[in-house]
C-alpha cells in the first residue's frame, strides 16, 4: 500500500510539474493588442497602397491634360497658317496671278505656301522643336 501510495504521490507531483513547464496561453488583454496592432498595420498598409495607385493615376491624367492642350495649340496654329494661306491666295488673285505673268502675284502666292508651311511645323505634339526655326 505504501508503494502505491508513493506512486501516487510521484505521479500527482510529475503532474504539477509538467502544467507549471508547459507554455502558459497568453491573457486575452495581450491577445487583443496584438489582433488591433496588426489590424492598424493593415490598413496603413491599404492606405499607403492606395494612395500609390492614386498617385500614378493623377500624373497620367496630368500627362494627359498636357497632351491635348499641345495638341489644341498645335490645331490653332494649323487653322492660323491655313487662314493666312488663303489671305495669301486671294491677294495673288488680286493682282493678277489668274491672268497671265505677274511676278508680285507669284511672290504673294510663295510668301502664303511659306507662311503656311512654317506654320504646319511649329509647335508639333511630341516632336522637339528644331533649332533652325526663323
């Protein structure tokens, strides 16, 4: 009886030992810091992409915007040149330029095309302009 007693008692105090070694679970209070810490971290971390996408997307829209209005310059100054083509085209027709050899309705006429032309090669979207322009 004595052996089964001591047994007992071996076994009880293995016992004890083993629940005071194992891992004790952390409170609930550090378990909900923690769940709140990471829950912080994630949405900085949506944010911080967020705003990354939205970033990029605002300097495409500039790019864009920059885009059509050298494009809107560019078609103005095309309408400008056409419409001092065709002043030119009337001046020449003024002085005779239908009617047989008339050297100043030829000139009006050269002096329009090159107006025209010049004209056609300022300011061009996405082309760097040149360095012999008048």
């Amino acid at each position: 009886m004595q052996r089964t007693l001591g047994l007992i008692v071996a076994c009880v105090a293995l016992g004890a030992a083993a629940f005071s070694l194992a891992p004790s679970p952390a409170p609930q209070s550090d378990l909900q810091k923690e769940v709140e810490r990471l829950r912080v971290e994630v949405a900085e971390l949506k944010r911080k992409v967020g705003s990354t996408e939205a970033e990029v997307l605002r300097k495409e829209v500039d790019d864009a915007k920059k885009k059509v209005e050298e494009a809107v310059t560019f078609l103005n100054a095309q309408a400008d040149a056409a419409a001092a083509l065709v002043e030119a085209l009337r001046d020449a027709e003024k002085k005779g330029f239908t009617f047989g050899i008339n050297p100043e309705s030829r000139v009006a006429l050269l002096q329009g095309f090159q107006t025209f032309c010049d004209g056609l090669q300022k300011n061009v979207p996405g082309r760097k302009p040149t360095t012999d322009d008048p």
